[in-house]
C-alpha cells in the first residue's frame, strides 16, 4: 500500500522533474547514451528519454485510471443487480457474460478498437469495455459468498428495500475483496493500454507512453537500450507493486 | 453437455452477431478507406459496394452472412478478394504450432513454480510475479537481445523449423506459466493444512511422497479450467509474440484487419475465438470428469 502511494507520487510528480520537452527534437545528440545532460540518453531523434519516460508515465497511468473507472463503476453495479436475481432469470445474461469472456481481453480491446477508430479517448474506452464482464463475474461471486450470512438476512426482515439490502449491507462486506480486484483491473488496464501503444493503436504519433517508448526503443535495443529500458522497468515495476498491494488487501480484508 | 453445447453454440452466435452490427453501424470501412489512398474513382468504388453486397439493407446482409456461415462460407476479404476461411486456415499451422509449445513450456514452468511457491520458495514467488508483471513485449526484448544477438544461440524471428519456435513458446510460455502457477500454489498452500496431509505425514511417508501424491494431485484439480482458459487465449491469437517474433498466425491477420478495418476477416476470427473456445472448454469439461471421480456422474 505505502509501495503504492509512493508510486503514484512518483508518476504525478515526473512531468515537473522533466529535464527537457518530451516532444523537442535535436539532431545533434541522436541515440546518445546517458549524461548528465540527458539523464538516460535520448532516442533516434535526439529527445529525450528521461523526459519522455516522465511525461508517457502520467498519460500511460491516467489511460490506465480511466480505464479502471470504466471497467468497474459499471461492472460493480451489474454484478451486484444480478447477484440479486434468481439464476433461471438472468439466463441471457450469463450466455452474454460467457460470449465476451471467451475472448482474452487483449483481444476484445484490440475488436472494440476497430469500432472506436484510434486515439486516446478510444484506447481508454477498449480497454475499459474489455474488462466489464470479468468485473461483474467478480462481483457477482463475491456476493454469492455472504449473500447467506446472517446480517443480510436480518436486514431483509426488517424490511430493507432490495437496493438498500445490496449497496448499503452487501457492497461494504465484500468491499475488501472489490479493493484487491480494482488493482487487478488497473493492473491489466496498464498492461492492455500499454500492449495496444506498442502496436501503434495508441493515436497520435510521437506523444510518449510506456507502449510507445518501448516499442521506439525495440528496434534500436542492441545499440541504444537506454531507450526502451525505462519504460520496461517502469511498466514491470508499477503492474508489480500494483499487484501485491491487490495480493496484500486480499490476503488480509481486516486492515 | 448437450444443454452446455447449446449454450456453447449461442455464445458464439451471439459473439458474431454483436460484431457484425456493431461493425456496421459505425462509419468508415475498408472501402472508404481505399477512397483515401487507393484514388479509386467514385463508380468504381460503387461498383465494389455493390459487387460485395454492402448497398443492401442490413438485415439482408446479415441473413446473408448468417447463412453462409452456417454453410462455411465466411465472406471475402474487402481487401484483396480472398475467402476469409482460407485466410484462417493458412493461419492455422503456424498457430496452432506456437500454442502447443507454448503450452508445453507452461506447463512445466507453471506446474514446477506454482508447486515451489505454494510450499514456501521465495524465488519461484518471484518468477510468478515476475511473470505476471513484466509485459511480454518487454520480455521478448530482452530475450532476443539476450539469446539471438549476445549470446547468438537462437534466431530471433521466423516460423522456418524448430528452432525458430524456440524462443518465442519459452517467452510466451513463461508469461502463460504465470496465471496457471498463481492458482496452483494459492491451492498448495490451502491443501497443506488439510487432514488427509496430516494423516500422511503420521503415516511417517517421505516428503516427496506426501507432496506429489496428496498435495499436488488435490491442487492441481482446479488448475485445469485455468489451464483450459490458458490454452484458448493462446489459441485465440497473441498479436504481440507474434508481432515479436514475426511469425506469421492469427494474431497477425487480425491485427491487420482492425488496422485496415476489413470486417470480414475480423468476423471470421470472432467465430474461430469462439470455437476455440466451445471446444476447449468442452474437453476440459470432459477431463475433468475424468480426473475428479467426485464429479463424475
């Protein structure tokens, strides 16, 4: 958690210690491994990377937040309205649910990306839209496990409305569990986005992220790695904290 | 089964149906593309519309394509003319070759570190977090620049012979490793404590013994259907390890076809996704029964 918050200081904070325009090209210090002027060097056409790394981080994370928001508000509204329903009811549901999880999300983005057209704003959309009905399968099995406890039970004896009874006494008991599943999501949410800007689906081109860092700097990795290592550390260390911290609030609900 | 096959059926149904409208009620296609680049002239492109039925209405178009579906016929490519099932099927091999050994690789990897995890190895904790971090378009970097240009052991690209397999079913086997280890060892760790473990170990067996026959064989039971998920996805297209690796497959022609917006190619990987996944899942199905004589029936 603290790992966390540390993190996200970090990227919020990474524009202001950007050394240089992310976007200002210079002829003169093509593909320049590191100095003190370039921190971590600049790429095929003399930017630099430390600014770049800072600045794509902001909008690699805020593509990520986005689409964290998309995939869940819904999701966990979905999953708790048809918690709440009888089973033979929601039988179309379920046949819908299985029909889009049947697709890696990756993929269901990469689909949903063809409908949108490119940009940020679409980006953020697929990879959002891809996560919804893994959310509401969550949801919906974590409010299975206490739908019988006995709270929920007096609640309903003493008249709660149906939507009293789901966001007023069931959302705050498995809200533990909801906690550690918004860190998957964010966590593949980065991944997703940030897959999708390697292929070059990110929109504008030239505007940095950690996709695209990365994928500059693949082609020029045996003569420049500075290009693509930050980025690559940058996106394997964030989906890492981000995951234990998930593992963390899971393991231990009572904190 | 029969009512699973049904619903099977329908989820792919439903699949296709939902992208073939959503496809259409959007604006902008392959065609209008060619208006852009390909200098076409207006009748031309008229003609091309109508030669491929796109001037209809939709409902039309959609029994059309329902139709020919059902009889295997998928439509053709709004690029180039080519039957959308013969695309797939060149697709097949080299497809199908990588999900294999993929799976292979993971298999092992995700079995042997999800078992170390599970009993406490702080190391192989970390290959599964590491496998599930790190993004493969990272990895497959590294691992080229590592084992095709410094240590030049493998080349880096092409579906020619075994070799080139090599580095791209370990890089995508190990990120596959990931999920398949991460339930494993959750479902180590919760068997360790069960009766049947004490029993064992009263009984005076031998370490080994008590972990590859009452703890490994009770957790590795729920791992098929993660397994079996595993196994579909990679089936489905991994647009990236291809990508990589540049190999051709079914991540490659889709890609292509959501760039060029070529609808037609993009439906038909819609049905081969969800056959894909139809026919996993029933065999997972089957060999979980197989496996589990509690659930037989």
């Amino acid at each position: 958690m603290r790992l966390f918050l540390i993190l996200l200081l970090l990227v919020i904070s990474a524009p202001l210690l950007a050394t240089h325009d992310p976007m200002a090209t210079d002829t003169t210090v093509q593909r320049q491994p590191p100095t003190a002027e370039h921190l971590l060097g600049t790429d095929a056409l003399g930017r630099d990377v430390w600014s770049r790394l800072a600045v794509g981080g902001c909008r690699t994370f805020s593509i990520a937040a986005g689409a964290s928001g998309i995939a869940l508000l819904p999701g966990i509204i979905f999953g708790l309205v048809i918690s709440a329903v009888p089973r033979r009811v929601i039988a179309a549901t379920d046949i819908m649910l299985n029909a889009v999880l049947a697709f890696p999300s990756l993929i269901f983005a990469l689909i949903v990306l063809t409908l949108l057209g490119q940009g940020a704003v679409s980006l953020t959309l697929a990879v959002g839209l891809a996560q919804i009905a893994p959310t509401i399968r969550v949801v919906r099995g974590a409010a299975a496990t206490v739908r019988t406890e006995g709270y929920l039970e007096s609640a309903r004896s003493l008249g709660a409305a149906p939507g009293r009874l789901l966001f007023v006494h069931l959302l705050p008991n498995i809200a533990p569990t909801l906690f550690a599943y918004a860190g998957v999501v964010f966590s593949y949410s980065l991944l997703n986005s940030a897959a999708l800007s390697f292929l070059g689906l990110g929109g504008e081109p030239g505007i940095p992220d950690w996709g695209v860092l990365l994928a500059e700097g693949r082609q020029a990795f045996r003569t420049a790695p500075w290009i693509a290592l930050g980025a690559g550390l940058a996106i394997t260390a964030s989906v890492m904290i981000v995951n234990r911290m998930a593992n963390q609030v899971g393991r231990h609900p009572r904190r | 089964m029969i009512k699973q096959l049904g619903a099977a059926v329908g989820v792919m149904w439903l699949a296709a149906t939902l992208v073939f409208f959503a496809l259409r009620l959007l604006p902008g296609d392959a065609i209008s593309a060619q208006i852009i680049d390909g200098g076409l002239s207006p009748a031309q492109i008229e003609a091309r519309r109508i030669a491929l039925g796109l001037d209809q209405p939709l409902l039309l178009q959609y029994g059309r394509w329902l139709g020919g579906a059902l009889s295997g016929d998928l439509g053709v490519s709004l690029l180039d003319g080519q039957p959308v099932t013969v695309i797939i099927a060149q697709q097949l091999t080299p497809t199908i070759t990588l999900a294999l050994a993929a799976l292979f690789v993971a298999l092992i990897m995700g079995i042997g570190l999800g078992c170390a995890a599970g009993l406490g190895a702080a190391l192989a904790q970390i290959a599964l977090d590491l496998a599930l971090s790190a993004p493969i378009y990272w990895t497959g970097t590294l691992a080229i620049w590592l084992f095709a240009v410094v240590l030049d052991w493998l080349p880096s690209s092409g579906a020619a012979g075994a070799t080139g397999l090599i580095l791209p079913s370990l890089v995508l086997g190990f990120h596959t490793a990931g999920s398949i280890g991460r339930v494993l060892a959750a479902n180590v760790q919760a068997t360790i404590p069960a009766d049947f473990v004490l029993t064992a170990r009263m009984k005076g067996l031998p370490e080994r013994v008590i972990v590859w026959r009452h703890i490994l064989r009770v957790s590795l039971l729920p791992t098929v259907n993660v397994i079996a998920l595993q196994a579909s996805f990679l089936l489905s297209g991994v647009v990236i390890t291809e990508m990589l690796f540049i190999r051709p497959g079914i991540g490659r022609v889709l890609l292509d076809a959501v760039i060029r917006q070529d609808y037609p190619v993009v439906q038909g990987i819609v049905l081969w996704i969800g056959l894909v996944y139809l026919l996993i899942n029933a065999a997972a199905d089957m060999l979980y029964r197989q496996l589990d004589p509690r659930v037989a029936a």
